[in-house]
C-alpha cells in the first residue's frame, strides 16, 4: 500500500493567555490508501489541533511553527492559498466534532451539499439547466448514499429540521461529495446515541470499502477503534505515544499509558472485573518540562524516565515512546 | 411565516398602540399653558368667545371624554384644526411627510451601504489599523451632536468648498409636477435627470448628518456579530469544504451575521424620527421634524399631539417590523 499522508515532527502551537501552549508537539504519522487509522486519547491530546494543522484550519491564536505534512507526495505546508482551498473538500475532507454546531443555520441542506460541488467538480456540464439539475442529482444520490429518506424534499430544508443522528449524516454526506482520498473524521458519533453511532460507523466503514477511501477515525473509543481500523495512534499531552496495527496495540499495549486507557473501559470479555482508571490528570501544555509526559502517572515510573523519550521501535510496524517498553510484553 | 400568525401579531398591537395614545394624550393635557391663551395671544376678546372657542376645541369637556374622542377621531385620521394654519392637521402633515420619509429613507439607506461593508472589514482585519480607526470613527459617530456634525458639513461642504447647497430640498429652477411627493421619484416620473441630480445634491448632507449615527451603531453591531460569527463551527467547516474566501464570508458568515444588523437597523429607524427635528432644522428641510419643532414654539398643540402619535405608532411599527424581520431572516424562529 502507497503512503497518501505523511505528518513529519509537526509542532502547532496556541499563543495562549496563560502562555505557549505546544498543543501538537513533533507528531508523526502515515496514512496509506484506503487505510482506516484510528486515533485515540484523552480530551486534549491535540487529536483535533493535528489534523486541523494538516486541513490547514487552525485558527489565531494557534499556528504550525515546524514539521512537514505530505499528501499524494506534496508538502501541503508549501502550498498556496488557493492551491490548498482546492485539495481542501476534494481530496482531504473532514467532517467536525460536533454536527449540531458543524451545519449552516441560515442554509438549506441543499445548498450546503451542492456548494461543494460546485467548488470541486470538474465533471459537472456547463449549461446552467443541465448544471443545477446534475448537482441536485448529484445531492439526491449523496444523502440517499447516507441513509436520508426522500432526499428530494428535504434538500429544501434547514439543519435545524433533522435530528442529530441527521445532521451526522448530512456533514457525512457532504463530506463525500467529491469522493475525496482521505476522510478526517473527528469524533464522528460522540453527541449520538448507541444505535445511532453504529450505524454512522458502519456507513462510513461501508462507504470507505466502495470508494477506497482512506479514513482517519478519531474518537474516544477504543472499542470503535477494535472494529474499525487497521492501525491505531495513542495520543498524549500533544505528542503520539504509541503507535501499531490495530489487534496488536489493543492485545499486547507497548506503552503504560495505552494499557490504562484499555483498563479503564469495560469489556465483554472481562466483565466482573473491576475497571481501573488512571490516576491523576492530564498535565498542562504549558511550559512542560522535557521529559516522559506520562511520567506523573506511570505506575512504571522511574528516575530514570526523567529524559526526554523519543519515539522508539516497538517490534515490525509498532513504536512506542516508553524506556521501559521492553518489559512491558 | 403564515399570514393568519402575522395578522394575530398585528391585532396584539393594538392596546400597545392604545396605550401610546392615551401617554400622549395625557403628556399634552399635563403640558403647562393654556392652549386657548395661547391661541388668542394679545387679542382682547370677551369671555363669552372664550368659551365658545373651548367648546369649539371640546376643552370644556371631562377629560376621559375627551380622550375617546380624541382616539374616535384619530382612527378616522381627523386631528383636528391647526390654529397656526387654520386647515386640519392631518392636511399640513401629509404635506410634509414626504420630504421626512424621503430624507430617512435616503439616510437609513446611506447608514446601511456604510455600516455594512466597513463592518465586515473591520472584523475580517481586525486589529488592524483600519479597524482601530473605524472603532474610534464609530465612537465619533453616536456621540458627535447632530447638529454639530450638520453645521461643520455645512461649513465645508456649501460654504467652503461651495459643491453643495446650504439648505433647502431643491433649487426653484427645477419645477417637477408632485405625484408622490418624493422628489427624487417624481423628477425620475417627470424624466427630469437634471432634477434629480438637484434633489440629490440638497439630499446628501442632511441623510449623511441624520445617518451618522446609526452609521456608526450599525458598523459595531455588524463588526461584533461577524467576529461572533467567523468562530462558529460552521464557518470552519465551511473552509475544511474547500469553499473560495468570498463564499464563506459572504454566503456563509454574513447571511448569520446580519441577523441582529437588520434588526438593529429597524428598531433604529425610529431614533431617525427624533434626529429629524434636529437635521431638517438645521438644514432648512421642509419636513415634519422641523414643523414639529415649529409648532412646539407656537403651542399649536393639536399639530404636536398628532405628530407625537405618529412618531410613536411609527416606532411600535418598526419594532414589529424588527421582530418580523428576525423571524424571516433566522430559520431557526418560527413565530
Ligand atoms: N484556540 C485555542 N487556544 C489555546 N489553546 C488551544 C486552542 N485550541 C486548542 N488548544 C489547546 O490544544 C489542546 C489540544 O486540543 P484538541 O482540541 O486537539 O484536543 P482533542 O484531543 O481533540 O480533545 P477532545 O477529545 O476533547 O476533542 C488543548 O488542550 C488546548 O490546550
Ligand atoms: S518512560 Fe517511564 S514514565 Fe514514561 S511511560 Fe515509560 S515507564 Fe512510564
Ligand atoms: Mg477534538
């Protein structure tokens, strides 16, 4: 498998009140085509700040001071403006943590599906009738692709007339639009409920096998993750802890911090069990001092872990950033 | 928005409107002076025409009496006599009209090709050096005097540079037959170009000296709404969809952001009222305003009556019309 994204040692930074805030601090990581690479980790890991740095979308007060981000083998931080506005919803399309908030009030469903269109689809005729009535088929297909019934009557409608589960898939729908290579999709079932998240998973998984789409799948769930993706990145406190195949990481964790977050969610398999959170909280991005982030609460802490720890190879295709991830196993 | 919702919106403004009338109405009864007095002034007459003359006026009548007679003739637009005139109030006000409604208009429409526009690019820069200066330039604006700014555009504008006229709304020159009153529609009916370019030119200073307010409030308003705006989540999706520059901030950002600009700028609409008394006094405007300023000094009271309703009914009005606005502006609000 071709490598599509290729994140190098990229920094993000927020210029913040209470000082430099090093929200995504040196990550790294691959995408191949038509991969589903999950990413986990606490709330504020920097999960969303990474790939709003590889849109291109962070806003002030935060900037990307440092790293490369190659995509179908282009340096996105190279290009222009316009250049990126175009790879933006055509090739890399995201969709956000929130849909309730993600949706145009002021717009009709309808339009904010065929304005994607009309930025991005070259294949569209040019004849003004034939034009319109290829983009409305073309967002008929699209929310029907997504599970919406009589998509034709409710192109005509605003966000605030569909359910949540909806306006999930409607991001989704538009998202898709112009069937791009990789799809970012940030915590796409945290505001729905059980059933509801399953079938958005199950559409998105169905959807990337038809289009050989490669899709980012960030959550909190590392059970979502077990079923969806082929790889899986650990984020902590701005920096990817650990990184490897899916059914590996989840069934042998290379690092303490993964091993938490898998004891502190409950499973089948283990039911009767008491649930182990970890202790402590996540330290503050602000001035931290270089060495293990985890370090404060790692059951396996030691003096020595007083360094700064790189990423370091954890068997074929795993890295974890751990000193003593060789008696981990 | 059904037209059964609108017409049950309409019929809750009347004890609104009633209330009005009855302060009004209240406010000039309580008003010291006797209208009567007044009216005579130095001529000696008997008492016996005296009396005729309250009676002649109803104020010789109970007070509550006198009330509902006076909403009975309201509703039929009868306001009574205009001593100052001798011919019914309700005449001398529609002929003036026009040229206040015109003026406001002409004012609401310069504040909001102003306002919006420079708001957008105060909250798209913001910080910059243009932006600080549109914020201290607004400052200006809702606390510079009317008048002050008028007589200082004046100065400049007529005097010194001598490119525009002092005062007046047209040059007699131009005589164009009155079909809606509104000079610079009837001289577009009487294909009077030149005429037009006249009215205009005596238009400019007074709807700039009136609109300068609200110039002002409604580039704050835009400016901050914008701001509010440009974070919202949708307008990040609307750039993670790859969409040009232009699209998110015209289509996307500014069809929210205009919501309380549009609003604001009705409600607005009706401190235009007040300002006019100011403007077309100072500027020799013959409007409403200025013969409300007129008939307050010679206590024509059933002229200042009528205006004071009009203006309050007028203001009721446009904040009705604010909040219509909002509903059909905001998909979210239903009535
Ligand atoms: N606008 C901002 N100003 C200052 N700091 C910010 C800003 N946005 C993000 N950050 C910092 O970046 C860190 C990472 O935020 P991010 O949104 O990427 O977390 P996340 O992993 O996506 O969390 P969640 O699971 O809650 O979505 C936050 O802890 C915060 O300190
Ligand atoms: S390096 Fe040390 S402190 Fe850090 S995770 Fe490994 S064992 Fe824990
Ligand atoms: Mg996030």
């Amino acid at each position: 498998m071709t490598v599509l994204l290729e994140v190098s040692n990229l920094h993000t930074e927020f210029h913040a009140r209470a000082g430099l805030v090093r929200a995504v601090d040196g990550v790294s990581l691959k995408v191949s085509r038509g991969e589903c690479l999950g990413v986990v980790g606490e709330s504020g890991s920097g999960k969303s700040v990474t790939f709003s740095s590889v849109m291109g979308l962070v806003r002030s007060p935060g900037q990307v001071t440092q790293g490369a981000i190659f995509f179908d083998g282009r340096n996105l931080r190279d290009l222009s403006r316009e250049e990126m506005r175009a790879i933006r919803g055509r090739d890399i399309a995201m969709t956000m943590q929130d849909a309730l908030t993600a949706l145009n009030p002021a717009l009709t469903v309808g339009e904010q599906l065929a304005e994607v269109l009309e930025a991005h689809d070259e294949t569209l005729p040019t004849g003004r009738t034939a034009r319109r009535t290829a983009i409305r088929d073309r967002s008929v297909e699209m929310l029907g692709l997504v599970g919406i019934p009589s998509p034709e009557a409710r192109l005509r409608q605003y966000p605030h007339e569909f359910s949540g589960g909806m306006r999930q898939r409607i991001m989704i729908a538009i998202a898709l639009a112009c069937r791009p290579k990789l799809l970012i999709a940030d915590e796409p079932t945290t505001a729905l409920d059980v059933t509801i998240q399953a079938q958005v998973l199950e559409l998105i998984s169905d959807i990337r096998a038809r289009l050989g789409m490669a899709v980012v799948l960030i959550t909190h769930d590392l059970g979502v993750v077990a079923e969806h993706c082929d790889r899986v990145m650990v984020m902590y406190a701005g920096q990817v802890v650990e990184e490897g195949p899916t059914d590996q990481v989840i069934g042998a964790p290379c690092h303490p911090y993964t091993r938490g977050l898998l004891a502190s969610i409950p499973r089948p398999a283990l039911r009767g069990q008491p649930l182990t959170p970890i202790m402590g909280q996540v330290p503050d991005l602000v001035g931290l001092p270089p060495q293990c982030r985890f370090h404060s609460r790692c059951p396996l802490a030691q003096p020595q872990c007083l360094v700064e720890v790189p990423m370091r190879d954890a068997g074929p295709g795993r890295r974890s950033r751990c000193l003593r991830l060789e008696e981990m196993a | 928005m059904s037209l059964g919702k609108l017409l049950e919106r309409l019929i809750q403004l009347i004890p609104v409107l009633l209330g009005v009338s009855l302060i009004v109405f209240v406010m000039l009864a309580l008003t010291p002076g006797d209208p009567v007095q007044i009216m005579v002034g130095e001529q000696a007459i008997t008492p016996e025409q005296e009396a005729e003359l309250r009676r002649d006026l109803g104020l010789d009548r109970p007070m509550v009496e006198r009330f509902f007679l006076f909403i009975a003739n309201a509703v039929q637009f009868d306001f009574g006599q205009s001593f100052y005139h001798g011919r019914p109030v309700a005449d001398v006000i529609a002929e003036r009209l026009p040229a206040t409604i015109e003026l406001s208009l002409v004012a609401l429409i310069v504040a909001l090709a102003t306002a919006i526009p420079l708001g957008v690019l105060a909250a798209i820069r913001k910080n910059s050096i243009f932006d600080r200066l549109a914020t201290v330039g607004s400052l200006l604006g809702v606390s510079l005097p009317g008048f002050w700014f008028g007589i200082l555009l004046i100065m400049l504008f007529a005097v010194h540079l001598q490119i525009l006229p002092v005062s007046g709304r047209i040059g007699y020159a131009s005589e164009v037959p009155t079909v809606t009153g509104f000079l610079l529609i009837d001289t577009l009916l009487a294909g009077d170009f030149a005429a037009f370019g006249e009215a205009l030119r005596y238009l400019i200073l007074p709807a700039i000296t009136l609109g300068l307010p609200m110039t002002a409030i409604l580039m704050r308003v835009t400016r901050a709404s914008m701001l509010e705006v440009m974070r919202q989540d949708y307008i990040t999706f609307a750039e993670a969809k790859g969409l040009s520059h232009r699209r998110v901030i015209f289509r996307h950002a500014l069809k929210n952001a205009l919501i309380p600009t549009v609003s604001v700028a009705a409600i607005e609409t009706g401190s235009l009222l007040g300002g006019n008394m100011i403007v077309e006094t100072v500027f020799g405007w013959p409007g409403l305003g200025r013969l409300v300023v007129e008939s307050i000094f010679l206590r024509n009271y059933p002229l200042v009556q009528a205006a004071v309703l009009l203006y309050a009914i007028t203001y009721v009005l446009l904040n009705f019309v604010a909040d219509i606005l909002y509903t059909v502006l905001n998909p979210r609000v239903k009535l």
